[in-house]
C-alpha cells in the first residue's frame, strides 16, 4: 500500500520529505480506489443483509391484507346478493368477482404501459 521512495522523489511527487536521505511512504495510487470500492462493497452488502428480510416480510404482510380486503369485499358484494358464505352460489360470486379484478388490472396495466 506505501512505496518506500527517497525525498527527492518524494518531493517530484508533492510528497514532504524532512530530510535529504531519509526515506518516506507515499500511499499507492491505484490501491486507494480499490480500498474504497471495498468499503462500499461492503457497505452495501450490510445493507442488503439488513434490509432484505424486512422488505420480504412487508411483501408478505401486504400479500395478507389484501387477501383479507379481498375476502372482505367478496363477503360484502356476495351477501348483498343473497348468497351464503359457504355456498356454491358464493364461492360462483367470489370467483366471479376475481375475474373482475384481474381484468380490471390488466386493463390498468395496458392503460399504463400506453403512458410510458
């Protein structure tokens, strides 16, 4: 990392030397970037470590609560029209109901897209 240079080369390069004959270091030019890029590496890699798994468990909490609204509206649309929770007719509705929502999305997706 130091290279062992004389003050007059030492001074060639902006190095201080406090004597004629002794020997100074000068910290090596292109190990500086490689240090640095480590220590970013590094860094990031923490942050990933600790940053995944909470990101992974919002993904799943967020999964959960829109099962839950999604069951919940089934439940309220389905009710409305007569239809038992534990019924063929409901479970109809509610599947009916997802194909609803799929369509919905892929038509906001399309819509999207077109705007990009």
């Amino acid at each position: 990392m130091f290279a062992n240079i004389t003050s007059a080369e030492a001074t060639s390069v902006g190095g201080l030397a406090a004597t004629a004959n002794s020997p100074r270091y000068v910290l090596g030019a292109q190990k500086l970037p490689l240090g640095i890029a480590a220590a970013a590496l590094a860094m990031l890699l923490l942050f990933a470590i600790t940053t995944f798994p909470k990101m992974q468990a919002a993904g799943l909490n967020l999964q959960r609560e829109r099962a839950a609204t999604i069951d919940a509206e089934n439940r309220a649309v389905c009710g409305r029209l007569k239809f038992g929770v534990n019924t063929d007719e409901f479970a109809a509705c509610a599947h009916e109901l997802n194909e609803v929502r799929a369509h919905h999305e892929q038509r906001f997706i399309d819509d999207a897209q077109g705007l990009f």
